[in-house]
C-alpha cells in the first residue's frame, strides 16, 4: 500500500464493515487491571474524525508496541451501540511506512501562505520600529514561522485544526484594524502586535504531528506562560529594546484570558490589554459557535446542547 | 435670586465655607429612631458632584417638607474629615423656584443633536423595509426622542450623565458599523437595529430630572423588561410586522447582559445576539475604564482600586 | 387504524418485539456528516415516556418529511443495552390521520375544570376591586383560560404534564390562603393575585401539542418576559388600573424566582414578593420531590441519584 | 445610684452630653501596639442600642480591670462623626453593683410565658406518643425552659433579643400548624417536633447575660452541633425511644439549614426536612426583613441598602 | 460449595463466561415502572470489583427477596458493551450460607493489629493526662477498637477498603508527629489527639459488611456530627475531663474539613485546627491520587481524567 | 539632622503632636478634581507602620515635587478621628538627604545571614547533580541573592518584611525535609528543589526600597511568571541540563498556588506539585495566622475579624 492508498476513511465507517487500513492511535486506555487480563479501549483518528475501538486479546503482546501518536495498521470489524459505531481490533501493529500525513489530521481550509502574507502585510502597518522590528524577528526565525503556519488553535472548542492558529491570529489582527481607532486612549500599535503575537505558545502547547492533543509542557505549562518565553527570547535579541514596551507586551499574553478562573495569572490592566481580551474572546466565541453550527442538522432551528456555553443555539432565520 | 444666580457648586467647597444656595436633595436617610431625637443624614448634589450633610436640629420640622429630589435651599458650615467634605445644615428648605436644571446635573459633553443625527443617518443604513420602518417609529415618538436624548446610560458605572444614553447607543452603532462584515453568517440589519434599541428602557429605569437615580420602575422592573415593553408597543403599531423579525430583536434586548447573573433571563442564543453582548460589554467597559481613568491623579501610573472590577488600572505609557 | 386503536406503548416495548404504530418524533439529531452516509437519532415518545431509536439507512429520503413534534408512524424492531431500549426503525413516515392525541401526551390525574373552578373562586376572594377585576379579564379571555387549563409547569422537573400549570397555580393560591395572614404587613390580594398569574407566561413557554418542549419563545425570551406581556395586554384593557398596584403585580412576576442566577431579572424587593418566591419554591420543590420518589423502586429506602438537586433522597419511614 | 436609676440610655445620647452612667462594655479592642501607648476602642451598651467609645489615656490601669460583657461605669463625654457618636471615655469601671439586668438588653415585646404556653398546646397536638414524651421531658427540663424562654435567636439578622428563640420557634411552630397537611406525604407530627426544636442548640450558642454575642462553644461548634447534643441528652433519658425517630429528628436538625454553605453537614434528603428548611427560611427572612424595614425612615419608599441580602427593600405602598 | 469454594471473581470475568456464584447484591434499581413489565439493574461485586448485570423477567418473584447488602447466588451469562461487561442474570437468590466474608471486600494491605499498636504507641507520647486517658478509654473499648480497626475511610475517594480508616488515622498521627513542632504555638498533644480521632465518625457513616456503602446515619448525619457524638460519651465518661480541652478537640472534629462547602459547620478557628485540617487535606489527597494513579495504565505517561479534582495527572518521571 | 536622627515614629504619634520629620510617601491619592481646588490623600510610612495625611492647600505646588516611594520631611500636626490618628500636613518635601533606610521598613527579626547558610546547607542535601548544580548557579548570582535576603514574602498576608522571603523559603525547605520521605512516590529532590525556589520570581515582584508595594512588574506580570523567566536564565546556563527535570521544575512553579483562582495558570499535576502546595499553604497560612494574632489584644481570647479567611480566630488557650 503506497501513501495514497488509504481506502477508507472514520467518516465512511458503517456497522457491518471489514476494515484493513492505517489510522493514527488517539488515544489507549487500559481497562481495569483486577486479574490478568486486560482489554484496551482505544480511538482511532484521521481528518474526518475519530472512531473508538476495543482490543479483547493478546493486549500484553500489542500494547507496549504502540503508543498514542502512532501510525497504526488496523485490521477489524465494525459495530455500534446507538449510532456510536466502534470498531472490534483484531490485529493492531505500529505501520507509518508510507502514509500521507494529509490524511490524518484536519486542516484549514484556507491558504496559509496566502493568510501569512495578509498577516505580514498586517505587521508592516506597524509605525513603532521596535515593535515592527519584533514581528520581523519573528517573521525571520523560519521554524518559528513554520510552527505558526501549522499549529491549530485548539484541541476542540475553535479553529481546532492545523493552520488554526494562524487563521484566529490574522482574524483578530483584522479585527484589530477595524476597531483600534473607535476609541481615543487605543496604542494601535500595540494592540496590533498584541492579537498578532497574543496566542504564539500554541504553538508549543499542542502536538499535531498526527492528531491534535496537549503536549506534555502545554498542559504542565499553559500555552501564557510558554509564549512568554517564546517573546522574551525574541525581544532578548534586539539590542535596546524599550523595557516598558516589552512590559505592555508581556501584560498583554498574561492577561488575555481575562481573568484568573480562565487562566490568566493576571487580569487586563491597561485599556489596550482590556480590549484584546474582549476581541479574542469574540474571535473564538463566534468562531466556535459557527463550526458548532456547521456540525448540526441542516434542517433543525436549534442546535444540540453546547455543554462548555450552556445553552441552545437558534440557528433559524430572522424572518 | 434669580435661575442663573447659583452662586457656588459642590465641587468647589471647602471645609470652613457658610453657604446658602440651592442643591438637589440628593439622599435623606433618618439616623437610628431609638428615642424623639431623630436627625438626618442627607446628600447634596449638583452637576458638579455630591456632598454629605448631616442636621441634627428640628428635624422633625425639617423632613416632612422636603423630599429626595427636591431642589432645596440650605444654609449651613461646611466641615470635614479626611478629605470628605460634609455639611451641618443650619436650615434647609424646599425651593425650586428659579433654577437653572442645567446646574444641577453632569450632562454629555457632545452635542446631543448632532449624536441623533448621527444615529438616525446609521438607522436609514438598514436594508430591511420592516427594521427600517421600526426604528421611524421610535424617531416620530417625539416623547421618546426627547426622553432617549436626554437619558443617561447608568447611575455610575459609564455614561453616567444627562446624553449617556444616546452616546453610548451612537457608539455601540458605530462599532456594528465597523463590525457587522467581518464574520459571515452575521445579520447587519439585525444587529445595527439591536445596538440602537438595547438599553432604551433606560429611559424609564432612572429619574434624572433634578439628578440621576433608579426609578422605582427601573429597581423593580429592570431595563430589560421595560425596553420589551416599549419595543412591543412599537411593533403592534406596524401592520404585519414580521413575527420572527420581532422574536429575534426581542431577543437581542432580554439577553444583551449576556448571562442571568448580569441580569438577562436568557443569554444570548443567537449568532447576532452573541455579538451584540461582546459589543455592548466593549463599549460600556472601555468607557467606563477611560472615565475612572480621568477622574484620577494625573501624575500617578497606576489608579485607585477598581472596586467592581476588582483591580488597580496602569494609566502609564508604553514606551 | 382508527383513533383509539394505537396498539403498544413505550411503557410497554421489550427488547425483541416487533413495533408498526404511531409516536410522536420527539427528537431528531443527524448523526456525523463527515461523508455522504448520514444516520438519525430519533426519540419517540407517547403519554407513557420515551424510547430512543436509530435509522441507518435512507436518511435522505425519510428526513425531511417528518419533523420534530410530528405524529409518526414507525415499524421496526426493539433492542436494547443496559436496561436502555431502542428502536432500529425500518420505515418512519408522518401520520396523524386517525390519533387520539390523549394517548401521546402525559396529562394531570386530577378534573382541570374542578380546579379552574376552585381557583375562580379563590379569586373571588380578593377584596381589592382592581384585582378581582383584572382576574375576571384573564377568566373571561377564552382563549387563555383554554391554555392555561392545558399548559404544562415545566418540562421535566415538576408538574411536568398537561394540567400542571393549573395545579401548581391552584396549589400555590391554597397555600397562600393558609400562610398570607400569619405575618402583619403581607397584603393578602397582593399575593393572591400574584400566586395566581406568577407562571402566566407558561402558556406560551412549552409546546404541548403532541409533546411538551420549550417553544422557541419559551427558549429565547423566558416565561418571566412573556408574562408581562400578558399582563400588560389585560391591564391596558382596565381603564384607570391603579398604576401602582401595577407596579407591584409586575414585580412579583420579575422577581419571583429569586435570584437572577435563577431568571429574574431583578430579586423580589417587597415583603410580598418575598413571600411568594418562597411558596413558589416550595410548591414547586416539593411536588418535585414527591414526583421523583414516586418513580423510584418502592422498597427502597433511598432514591436513586437527583442530579439537580445534588443529593439521595431518603423515603424511608420515620419509625 | 440604685438599679432604677440608670439615667441615660445609648438612644439619647447627643453630641456634647456629659455622661456618668452605667453599660455594657459591649467589645473592647486594643490600638495599634507599636510603642508603649496603647489605646482602647470600645463600644458602650444597653437595650436601647451600642456607641462607640475611645479610651486615650491610662489603658494599661483601665484595661486588665474590665472584660468584655462587664457592666461598667463610664464617665467621659460625647462627641460625633457624620450622625456616629462617640463617647470620649475618662474613666471606666467595673460597677455591676446596682443594675436593672432589663435596662440593658434588647427583649421581645410579647410576653414569655403566653409565648410558651401556646408552644407547650402545640407540642400536646402531636399524636405520636414518642415525640410528645420528648417534648415533655425538655419541658419538664426547668434550666432548658429558662435559657428557651430568654435567648435569643440571632445576633443581629432577626428575633436579635431576648425571647427570640422561642418568638421565632413559637411562629414556626404555628407556620407548621397552617402547612403541614397541605401536602400528602409530610408526617405532621415530626415536622411539628423539628419545628419546636430545630433551633435549641441557640441556649448555647449566644451569650445574652448583659449584651449579645456568640459565645465560644457557638463560635467553634455551632449551634446546629450542640443543638444534636442536647437532643440525643434527652433521647437517651426515654427508654426504648424508636431509633428510626431519633434518627429523622436528628437529620432535620443537621439539614435546617438547608445546604453546606449555610452551615448544614447535609442537606434535607427527606421530604419533612426539606419542608421545615423552608418554613424556617421564611420565618427568618419576613422577619428579618421587616425588623429592617422597621428601622428606616418612615417617610421613604426605599430602605437603605441591605448588605446581606443585596438588595434595597420597597416599603411603598401597593395603591 | 463451602466457604472456599467461590470460584470466580468479578475482576476475571469476561464476555461469554457462564457463571453461577455468589457475589454482594451492591445496588438494586428498578426500572421504568409505567407499566406491569419491570425490570432490574443490578451491580455485583466482590473484592476484586463491581459489575453490572440487568435482570428482565420474573422481577416481582425476584426483587422482594434480595436486599441490597445481601449474599447473592447469580445464574448468568456475560455480554459486554464498549468495555463494560454486564451478566444477563437468569436467577439470583439470597445465598449466604457458606461464604467467606474476605472474598467480597476490598482490604487494607497492611496488618491492622500492627497499625493499631503503632497508633497506640503514638498516643502514649502524649504529655497531658486527660488527653492521654480519654484515648485510653477508646483503645479499652472493644466494640470500638474492632470497629475502628475494620471500618474504611471513604466509599471511593482514599482508603476506600476495610482498615481504611485506620491506615489514614496512623499515616496522619505520624505526619503529625513529623510536623508539630516545626511552629511555634502548636500543642502537640491536641494536634495528636485531634488527628487520632477526627475521623471516629467514620465506624458508623459506613455500612462495610459486605459492601463498603454509606449507611443511612452517614447520609443523614454525616461523620463530622457521629463522631461528636463518639467523643462526648468518651469525655462524659471520665470525672472533670477539663471542658476548655473538650472545647478545643470538639472544635477540631467540627472543622476539620476546612470549610462549610466541604460539610464542617464552622471552619478552623485555632492554630491547631488550622494546621490538622491542612494535614488531613495532604493525607487524604495524596493517597487518593497515588491510588488514582495505581489504577492506570502503567505505560501511560498521563492518567484519565480524575472528575473530582478536575484535571488528569502525569506520572512520567522526571528526567 | 543626620541619619540617625529620625525623631519620632509612626507608633508613637497621638493626636496633638507636632510633626516635623522625614518618613516614606507611601501612598498620594488626589481629591476629586471638580474644580481647581485639588487636594490630596497621603499615607506616611516608616519602620513601625502607616499614618494617614491630608494636604489641604498650595497642592500643586507640592504634589509634583514628590513621587510615591519617596522620603519626605512633613510638617504638621497629628489629629484623630475614632482611633484612627491623621497628619494635616503643612509642608512636605523631598529631603532623602541623610536618612537611615533601617527605620522606614520592617524587616525579619533573624539573621539573613544565618538563614541563608541553612539554606545553602539544605540545597548540599539533594543528590541529583542538575539539581544541584541548578541553585549553585543561583547561589553564585551575587544580585540575585541579595534580592533573595532582601525581598519580602508579601505586601500584607504572611512574612511581609524585609528578609521574608528567605525566611518564608527556608521554613517551607525544612518542612520539605520533615515530611518528604513520608509518602512513597515523592521526588525529594525535585520537592526540595521546588520548595527553595518557588517564590523566587518575588524579587521582582515588589518594590522594597523605602516600603514594600508591589512593583509594576508584580502587578502586571504576577511573580509566578517572572519566576519561570529566572529560573529558564539558570538553565539555560547549564549545559545539558535535563528537559524533563526542567520541565518538572517549571511546573512546580506554575502550578504552586494551587488552582486558577488563585492565580496558577494550571493546577498541580504531579504528585511533587500537589504536595507543595499544599506545604506552602501550610507555611503562608500559619505564619500569617500567627502574625495576626500576635498583632492582638493579648488578653482577648478571640481576635478580631480576619477578612481574607473570613473567621475570628480563638487564641484562648486549651485548658
């Protein structure tokens, strides 16, 4: 089986199937360990989605072969319990020898060079030379700018796909060119880099080599406290650059959560910290709620129950 | 004395001051009735602010006569304790006889004409006959107009002036202006006409004809319901006013506090009413943060403690 | 079929047996969409509860015809996991030709007539002219006596079937009769009156026509809102209605369920608003409770879990 | 001076006014310690109210010689603060030599023993032989009966006098007597016995010999604890009192409160518990609330803000 | 089959497996009841585990039979979903003639006897007499002893198996004699003997026969209020037991817990109840964590998500 | 007047005295600025504590001469209100000219010297070479470790002096050393590793020259994450320095206050970091506790309200 030969993806799996194919290993669970034998629970991934699985036999001989992030072969059957479908392992084996990586895990669908040049266009409206500076330090460091293009921007609730990141940071940057000079008292260009830089520790927080998870230092860490590392190494390279500034900027990363219950160590202190907040907040909100929608039955004038905002969402027309 | 005859504001006394001039009775409160010897703790207010009062003397010939509101007529010292200026009121009494209402209440800083204007040239941006013609209603209701012109839009926390009201309304217009596009999916018309009626039940919630304070509708009924009230009588005076156009404006008013806990019975379930509430929570926060802002010493980076909000604000520069 | 010849009931369906009869599609929610090959999740539901089913195949062909709320009539097959059975429908196709829709909806075990009667003549026990009068225009309104003798209190927690407004209503006014004159300064018209349109809005609330659900009104305006409309309407029809008294009554209606965490807009700010929020509370509580115990296994001494709630509840015997 | 000549009351008390008199040395609390002067706070009492008092001079004589609850001596002279008075103190001492116990310590305006014999009719209503026995034996019980008949039952939130307990246990009671039958389900006769007893762990939770104030044990086991206490003394004095009984009577005592934040280990998991929760809940808040209104200015509409419920109260008047 | 005979554990069976052996009837719920056909869910359980089962006919002949709590003989087969087995019971009879009480009940891995001489030994260090006797009238009361000896800590949060409460009793008396004289200020004596019996309450909160559950005294008590009950009748039994002593260790057991939201009435309010509520926390939390962690995967670097504290946990080493 | 000659301090002022000396500027809050008339709010400091201040005249004159940290010289006289004593300032100037920094802050009563050593000898203790190597590097750092003796623990709470942050760090490494081989599973190593270095980021966290405040930095970044920013600046100094050890580390400090709340972008995930935690809330709880209560009236045995741990403490003794 060469690269493009995965024939069958999650999305087309029905009950009854006889399935023979490469997914990614999302996830293992060891069932309760009472006696000595143990079951696996696991889920399997590719771009259209995930599926769960279960491993009756033989698991000491399978399991310590693959780890979570594998490429994996599997052989199997499909079943389901109440449109759940799951499919029932036979064999699983650790098989990444010719695989398309664009098989496996979801993707922008737009273009990120042509995003990453609009946001590039975006930091040279910048008329501070320190801060337009920052961003080309940046926009220089090529493994930087190759993680920005693909990290997602969450493992679930919005742009939960690679080139996420990149989409919510020049939304915001564009939202940012809207609203900046509404009110008198907005450094535009702050803010500016603000959205730009504001969420840059993604990049590190995720694992997205075969599906989207926290990596270890994302969830020990927290994406703030990473992209403060990521800016200082960055402004620790610039001779000169003014301390105050790099004091307005690093307030803006720790704060732009809002508030401590949502993870920020402090809360928006100065106008320009504030109205990021409220603009990313309405980024991934309205982000969120319409993939959210999107997912949902064309037909129907309500959503599903969205747990994390607690309520329905009406997605009826106004007249 | 005659109505432009005020001869001293609040914001200019200073502890050692005998004065004799005309206040708005601000707040009454009758200390503990434990024997005959009841005195009062009163509030004097003008556009420039408030003072403390305190008469210990005849009150019982004093109170019946005046009522919180009133303007009223006291002589008095002007005394002090750790930089809280207050009054002992000699005598005081009810004497609205030749004011100047202007003197006695903060009022906008724009030209309220020019502000409706404005608004009214955002409302003839909307496209839908139905929404359109709504919004003509409320600029024919002459009453209304006058009453949404001249209301403030809170007690204290932002806009809290004579015009807060309709600036606010016209800023929040402005920014679905700049907004509205940004994000697919959303409904222009629908949000401009939600910005420009979300708070108009403030026009019954406070009484500012001699100073701003909740009504007793506006404590027991709350703005929300009182905007349905007045938006409902609007809507059954339009033949055939589409019905679930007039759902989804409803909607916007009852959940543009965004959570029960902020007072709407229902958050916000809608893409546009979602938006909405981010906007509204923009514009009240930034303003009300720039007003505290100004309101402090000039020289200091940082400004008092935010009680509300929780927190100290940093007015120094970035650079 | 004739109307009265629906043959099975939910209640009654065992895994294995082989169903072709009318329900009411209580819910409908496409499965994945990732590929062509959609599936449905269906819930079925008559007067006796609801099951939960599965379609597989021809979801195109059999989805748009039949929509939430609608009378269906389904063949297929029960199965079942953990006690939880479901239906694998073969063929689903809307028929309401010959229902009896008393067979698809639970109902009150107690005559509606009788306690709208009891509940007419409490409201002739109030003294008050205004009050007594606006009551006779709800009683005279057929229209709304014929829902509020229909509607449903809730949809699931208490009083959740057709008459359940009614008999909260009723029983609210009977404890207000017993408790209103135990404390001095409770106006016992006041409160009457108020325990008798507290819920009015819960005539517009719920959908009870073939299955209780919330209306999207209900959803996106709260009963709390739509019942000061329905008061408003009665009392613009009373030339010279006390304003006051208005005021009052309106109150109660807002701040009845307490707390905004709870819906109202506003918390109850006079004594007989207080007092109403907790009989109301009490009313509903208890009913609640007893309602869930009676679903419980009756040798036990405890309940199973009450997740709203928090707690066991114990239904044990005292001695 | 003889125990009738107690000559000022704290209600009379002007700014300017020479004292000579007897109090209640309500709190006592020393000044800053940094150097050897130390000075005192404290706040003077007796039934008509507390005023503050500063001692400047002499604190290391004064202090050691008076204790908290003392009756005291005070010469000194009154002088104010914005409607708060303050007696500045010259000499203190103790001097309980000739006091009237009853002019220094707030006591409910209805009588005793009425009181009382209107609880004991209750408690002969109650069918069950177990629990009337129980309620005998506490009122055969002379030192319970006593500190039942004088305590209070809050410090300051409501019945904050002396004869509270059994003021608000006797409404209670009464309260039960009006309810109870209202719904199936409650066994009358134990919810009447919590009613009455729900509260008895106050005989020790307050001090209310000259002013009051928790005691120790009611500052760290709370009353709900030693109420458990003095219930399980009396169970244990019946012979074979049904252990089922004691266990509910014990579990409305633990729960009364209604949830953990308020003090309940648990909270009411039986339906009579559950009910008594709210009736308590009542009698509480409609009394607290209208002693606070009782306390206003007559002439307002609003009462002042009331901190623990977070609210103002309207006094107005519903036509 | 005698005592030794039980044949297979609930942490081997597998889907498929026949069986016919006795286990504890853990729990009973019957199912919807809205017609005649009942059903059961059961769970099952011995030492190693619970399993669920499901029993579809002849309910009524069955369910008056079996209490929860009970020795059942189960005749069945094992089906499974998605890693959960479940037995489809075909008969379950009361059957506790011969079985070996051992086999049924998780267990501490340490020697009881060996602890309870340790912990004995541990309060011999204590300096204070009274202290010292009132343990002693514990360690001579062998009723208790045995049950302290036997009873679990918790039902599944820490030490939740037989000798649980022991085990966490000693880990906590020797941390106490670790930690207690590193502040100046705490009273070794109390703080030992305040860790020894806080939670005494726990031998009757706990039904542990066959099964560890709460028993009705725990979930209408809690072991906060039992265990003052323990402690009272101890001190009660020694002549002028000092009552400040009794105050501070009462104190100790009411508090414990840190705070009303976790169910102690008043929180800590002395040193010392301060610091044994913070050692407790360690004790309880860190066992429950390590046991949490013991359950998982061992390769896995990171564990399940654990509910109650909210987060998963990572058990990679450090380097 | 030279260094040594500060005349009178902070605790020994009564109101009447004339001032004439240097103190800190602690706080400078300007009146409202209604009309010219401005006046300001000061707050003076020395060694022994805080007085309050009013300058009522020529205060533009003034204020922009002296900047908040500074020393001044004020003259003036001291006059009281309940207890409370406040300076009226007449003259104030900056005058830093011959002061002795030891009588304006408070500071640790042992030895920084000798804590230091303790702690050097407790970072020998650890057996991981990268480890200790790691504070070697720190220990090294001549600046940081006169910040490290110098820095305060807290602006208020718990250790807030000069040399509190030592003493706080070393209380908590020896706690580490008491307790860390209690449990199987803890790192001592990393623990003790983690307890010395959890605060370090408090060196920049406050200003400390003149009085203790929080720096810009503090306020806007949070000392958690200046911490991680020095610590990564020692690690990257050492070559090959184990990631996942760093990793390890990071998250100590990341996570040590415990939850969001309380301002740790993540909670504690590892074992090591529950445990200090839970450590470090022991040492700041207890400490602050005691500081409280040492600031109280000796011969009361309940202190007053501590608002932050919203109880009255009990200092009576236990017998």
């Amino acid at each position: 089986m060469d690269a493009a030969m995965k024939k069958r993806f999650v999305g087309e799996l029905k009950p009854g199937d006889v399935i023979d194919d490469v997914f990614v290993l999302y996830e293992k669970v060891m069932g309760q360990k009472r006696d000595g034998a143990a079951y696996l629970n696991v889920a399997l991934s590719d771009k259209t989605g995930r599926i769960r699985g279960v491993i009756w036999e033989n698991v000491d001989r399978i399991a310590p072969g693959c780890t979570v992030g594998d490429y994996v072969r599997v052989q199997g059957v499909v079943s389901e319990y109440k449109g759940v479908s799951q499919v029932v392992v036979k064999t699983i084996v650790r098989d990444g020898s010719c695989v398309d990586p664009a098989d496996f895990i979801p993707v922008t669908r737009r273009n990120p060079d042509q995003m990453f040049e609009r946001l590039k266009a975006l930091s040279e409206t910048i008329k501070k030379d320190s801060l337009r500076l920052l961003l080309d330090r940046f926009w220089r460091d090529e493994t930087f700018v190759a993680a920005f293009k693909t990290a997602p921007a969450a493992k679930q609730m919005h742009h939960a796909y690679l080139g996420g990141l990149l989409e919510h940071s020049l939304s915001l940057a564009l939202l940012v060119d809207r609203v900046a000079d509404h009110y008198a008292g907005i450094d535009r260009d702050l803010l500016m880099t603000g959205a730009i830089l504001h969420d840059i520790g993604k990049v590190r927080e995720f694992e997205y080599r075969t599906r989207i998870d926290y990596s270890d230092e994302g969830r020990l860490m927290n994406h703030i406290v990473i992209g403060i590392a990521l800016l200082d190494e960055k402004i620790a390279s610039i001779p000169e650059f003014p301390p105050q500034t790099a004091l307005m900027l690093r307030h803006m990363i720790v704060s732009h959560h809002g508030t401590r219950e949502f993870g920020s160590p402090e809360p928006p202190k100065t106008l320009d910290a504030v109205l990021l907040n409220y603009l990313d907040e309405i980024d991934s909100k309205i982000n969120g709620i319409r993939e959210f929608m999107g997912r949902q039955d064309p037909d129907a004038d309500w959503t599903e129950y969205h747990r994390p905002m607690e309520r329905f969402f009406y997605k009826g027309k106004s007249e």
